[in-house]
C-alpha cells in the first residue's frame, strides 16, 4: 500500500487513493468528493453534474432523478455540501411523485380499462388502437 496514488499502466497517471487509502482531494486547493460508485469529482464539477441531471428530469427524462439520487447517495444521505443535498433530495421527490403518477395511470388503464375512465375516453388514449404506420413509426 503506500503513500502514493495507483498508477495507470505505462502511463503514469494517477487513477485513484492506494488501497486502503480513503483521501478525497484530487489536489491540495480543489476540495472533492466521492460518488457512489467510486469517481472522485471536484465539488464545482459534483454541483453542476447534479444541477444539470436535476433539470434534465423536467424534459421527459425523470429516469436521470433516480440516477442523481443513486450517483450522489452520500451526499443524499448525509452530505455537507447544501447545493448536493437540495438538489438530490428534489430529484428523489420529483422521482416518486413521476413514479406515483405513472403507477396510478398504469393501474387505471391495465386493471380498470373502459369500466373505469368511459369508452369513448379509453379508445382515445388506448395505445393499442393508434395507427403508428400512419404517423410513419412502422415501414
């Protein structure tokens, strides 16, 4: 084990802490942090990946809150840095009210079907009926 970083092979550049090894500063003037799987990024950079993947949650992709949530878990659980924690906390709150949603639609149209919304109101939202060589989604 020892005091310096692992090295890449034949290229000299440093991956990571030895083993055993827990710092988290990549240098002495730029504080960072650790992800959930192991990167090691600068508290700048962690802010403005978790700031971006917070807001590409709002353009159809509410898949990238659970990432967010889940790469930032650290911090999510515990953190110091404010900005992570507002932004994580978010996006696993925007997640379950996405997920909430997606499971009472499902729910209504795979077990309730016409009985519940109306005919007229099922065959107009029915997927099943869509014309998709029309809108030219089949060749």
């Amino acid at each position: 084990m020892g005091d310096r970083p692992q090295e890449l092979a034949g290229r000299g550049q440093p991956v990571g802490p030895a083993l055993g090894e827990t710092s988290l500063r990549v240098t002495d003037a730029q504080p960072c942090l650790e992800t959930v799987d192991g990167d090691v990024l600068p508290v700048a950079e962690a802010r403005r990946v978790c700031r971006r993947m917070f807001y590409s949650g709002f353009f159809l992709l509410p898949w990238m809150w659970c990432v967010n949530v889940w790469l930032f878990w650290p911090d999510f659980r515990h953190g110091d840095d404010v900005v992570l924690v507002k932004y994580t906390r978010r996006s696993a709150a925007c997640f379950a009210a996405a997920s909430a949603g997606l499971a009472a639609w499902l729910l209504t149209f795979s077990l309730g079907g016409p009985g519940v919304v109306g005919q007229d109101v099922y065959a107009q939202l029915n997927m099943a009926g869509w014309d998709l060589q029309s809108l030219g989604l089949i060749f």
